[in-house]
C-alpha cells in the first residue's frame, strides 16, 4: 500500500465507520485493506475467516511455498510485492495444469487425484474462477496428500457461490473467503498484500528481538 496523506485520509474514515472491536487486530487490517481497495464498506459483513488463515498463510509464506492464482491480474498484482518480501514462486494454475493433473495415458497409472506434491501444500487465490474452488475441494475430499496451506476465495459470483463457499466453511482448510455475491481480483490483490505485510512485519519483529 501506498502510504501518503489521501491514504491516510482513506483510512481514517473505514476506522469510523467500522467496529474493528469485532475482529482481531490483525483480521481488521485485512478487512481494511480490502474496503480500500474496493471502496465498499460491505466487506466488513462479507470477510470470513476460517481455521486460522493467518497463522497458517504466514507460516506458508515464510516456508516459501508456492503460491498459485487463476488469474494473470492476480499474479501480476502480488508479485513485485513478493519479490520485495518473502520471494515465493507464483504461478497461474492454467500454466501448471499438465504437472498439477498428470495425464492418464502415460501407462504408469497416474490419476488426475495423484496430485505433485509440488503444489499439494500451497497457497491458492481463487478470484474469478468458481469452478477452480470446486476442484481444488474435490480434490481435497479425493486426496490425503492435498492439503492446501491456504485457500483464498474472493470470486464474485450469483449461482452457487453460497453453497460452494459452505464446502469451504466445512472444510478443514485453512482459508479467506468473501460471502455473499460481491468479491474480484481486486480484492484478492488487497488481501493477499495485507496477509504479506502482517508476516514481513513479524519476521522483522523477531529479527529485532533476537
């Protein structure tokens, strides 16, 4: 984030009017990011949380595993922020489907379940692609080997987007996601910049520290 006056100014404004008392200090900053990104203060109903996303994406962070999106926008929107902090690989799940989902004819017996262990623990953002969050909890269900280390669903969407995000409610999952129809790249953006903040700012606290 940009920090200047107008920033400030912006941000004072979301603190007026939402009660952060509802959220940990550090969903909150989530949550903030997300209604200045968009300028909608809906997202304070919107935003769930779910298995602890925060401890769990930050530790992936730190672990440097890799992080994969359903879309170009999302990619080039977090990356140079990335480059500049942890330096995890990003890669859009259209460009990993041959080794995500191994062919079937290779004669080895390989599924489309046997997952690459490469990918089996990594951070996915899903923010345009509903049908990608329904094969990655499919798969979840399918396969004891893939477990996501975060899941973060900012799609926007009318149909099935409320029983499709209870799959995710259930699940074991670490995971972000928006509810109701509202949701986008945009968002997406500005919550995983936020998630990457709060982790290079405790990395930096315990430098100090020791």
């Amino acid at each position: 984030m940009e920090w200047n006056l107008l920033t400030a100014q912006n941000l004072a404004v979301i603190d007026r009017k939402v009660d952060h008392s509802k959220f940990s200090p550090s969903e909150y900053e989530i949550i903030r990011r997300i209604i200045f990104a968009t300028a909608d203060l809906d997202y304070r109903y919107l935003v769930s949380f779910g298995n602890n996303p925060l401890i769990e994406g930050v530790s992936a962070l730190e672990a440097r595993v890799p992080i994969i999106v359903d879309s170009p926008i999302i990619q080039v929107g977090i990356s140079g922020i990335l480059q500049q902090t942890f330096g995890n690989p990003v890669y859009c799940l259209d460009d990993i489907l041959p080794s995500f989902f191994p062919p079937e004819d290779k004669g080895k017996g390989i599924s489309r379940t046997n997952i690459n262990h490469k990918y089996s623990q990594a951070i996915y953002i899903v923010g345009q692609n509903q049908l990608a969050l329904i094969s990655l909890l499919d798969l979840h269900t399918q396969s004891s080997s893939f477990e996501p280390s975060l899941i973060i669903a900012t799609y926007s969407g009318l149909v099935r987007k409320e029983s499709v995000n209870h799959r995710l409610h259930l699940s074991s999952i670490p995971h972000i996601r928006i509810d109701g129809a509202k949701g986008g790249y945009d968002a997406a953006i500005a919550l995983f910049a936020g998630l990457i903040d709060l982790g290079w700012i405790r990395q930096k606290n315990r430098k100090l520290e020791n």
